[in-house]
C-alpha cells in the first residue's frame, strides 16, 4: 500500500472515530454556558423564590425585581427557568430575579392577573410596570431589563399601582403632568438623574392624582415627594425646570430633623 494512502486511512477513521464519540457523548445533550464553558444545569441559587406570604414585602422593599409566574409543568416556563437563572446571576446586585409557583400560589396569580405561563413582570419600587415579552433567552432578558432600570421616570396609569406605590419602602417622587412626553418630562427626567437613590413617576391620570392628594384645582405639571420614613409628604411649588426639581429632592429627600424642614 502507497504510504500516502495509509496516512489517508488512519486520518479518516480518526475522524470517524471523533464523530461516533461526539454523536453519542452526553455532552452533547447539555447547553453550554459560553461565559465559564460549564454545562449549563439549572443552578438557580440566584433565583428568589416567592410566596403569598413574603412576596408584597420583597417587593416593596427592592428598587428593580423581575417576577416569573411559573408552572413547573408548562414547556415554556422550563425553557425559561435555566436561562432566567442565569440572567439572575448576571443581574445579581442592579435587580432581583424572582420566581413564583402560580400554580401554587393561586391569590398571588389572580392579583397579577398571571394568566400565562411563564408569565415576567418587572417592578420598579414595588409598582408593577411592564411585562417581559421577548425571547426566553439570558441575553434578551438581560439586556430588557437593563432598558428598564435605565429609564429615569416610570409611568403610573392605574389606581392599582398608585396603591403599590404608597406600599413601597423608597422615598419617591409623582408628577402629575398633561402628558408624559415633551418638555415637562424631559426636565423630570433630566432632575432624576441627579437623585438617582429616590425613585421619580409620573401620571396623567386623575384618580391617581387624587390619591397621592393632589387637590382639583392644581396647577398642572405639579410635584410631590413623599419621605418614607418619616412619611412625609412634600409639594413642589417651583418652576418646572431640572434644576428646581432637583433642589427640592435632595432638600426634601431626607426625613426633617426639625419642624422647620424647606416646603418650596
Ligand atoms: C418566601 O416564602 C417561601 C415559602 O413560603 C420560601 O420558600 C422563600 O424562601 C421565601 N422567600 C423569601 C425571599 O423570604
């Protein structure tokens, strides 16, 4: 037999060789974790998990949370669950990823209306504020969420999230405004970025106006601040520009240490 022949040989059942063991390892079934190229097994130790019990007081009580209402059964929630877990471990310390057993927890599915399954939501301040839609991929999950802690202002629509609101432990501003797009938002959104430890909403809605006492004959765009641990509500009375609505924050962002605390 020619020598080149015979190198050819040993060449192609080696490669035939890898194929076999690479058709039939077992690695082959797992995903892998590009980032530490283990396999990816669903190691949710970064996943909260949450009950009827403790779910308004973690969420109240924790700037960003995302909330997976899962059904261990569903396809689509076990597609989710391993790649959320890691979007959790990637988020760790800017937003908690927490999960709930709605099949279990059937209050806490009717409250959040969690038809679906999986059915993500995202918080800011303990105000439901969107739902995660997109890909059941850690990179799409990711990458959504941090659009959303990204956004300065977060805009409040329902009676029912004016209520989260009043639950949550953040010290907060609302703006009741015309609209939420144009100049007024922009200067709030602007002022939000230099207070960014209190959390800034707005509202168009009335009824939600009236809940946080905004009376009827207001002036529109109006501000209020409300100090959570003194629980002290604090009216804006200045001109609607970033800086005044700054100054105001951080003057009123604190508890008063007196009774002489600046209202402007
Ligand atoms: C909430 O309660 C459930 C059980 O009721 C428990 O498994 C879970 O660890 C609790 N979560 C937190 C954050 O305390």
């Amino acid at each position: 037999m020619p020598r080149a022949t015979k190198v050819f040989l040993i060449l192609y059942t080696i490669v035939l060789l890898l194929i076999t063991i690479h058709w039939f390892s077992p690695f082959y079934l797992l995903n892998f974790d590009q980032e530490n190229s283990l396999p990816q097994l669903t190691d949710e130790k970064d996943v909260v998990i949450l009950s009827e019990k403790n779910f308004s007081h973690v969420v109240a009580n924790n700037r960003y949370v995302m909330v997976d209402f899962c059904a261990p059964w569903s396809y689509y929630s076990q597609q989710l669950a391993p790649e959320y877990a890691l979007a959790a471990r990637q988020l760790k310390g800017k937003v908690m990823l927490a999960k709930v057993n709605a099949y279990e927890e059937r209050g806490l599915k009717r409250k959040y209306r969690a038809q679906g399954h999986p059915n993500v939501y995202f918080f800011a301040g303990g105000v439901k504020m969107d739902s995660y839609t997109n890909a059941r991929k850690r990179d799409a999950i990711v990458k959504w969420t941090k659009t959303k802690i990204a956004l300065g202002v977060y805009t409040i629509t329902s009676i029912e999230q004016a209520e989260q609101l009043l639950m949550a432990q953040f010290t907060t501003v609302l703006a009741f405004m015309d609209s939420v797009q144009g100049q007024d938002s922009e200067e709030l959104a602007a002022a939000s970025k230099m207070n960014t430890d209190v959390l800034f909403y707005q509202t168009t809605a009335v009824d939600v106006a009236k809940a946080f006492q905004f009376d009827q004959e207001i002036k529109i765009p109006a501000l209020i601040l409300l100090e959570k641990e003194s629980q002290h509500l604090s009216h804006f009375y200045g001109p609607f520009t970033k800086y005044a609505i700054a100054n105001f924050v951080s003057v009123n962002k604190l508890p008063p240490e007196s009774d002489d605390h600046i209202d402007y």
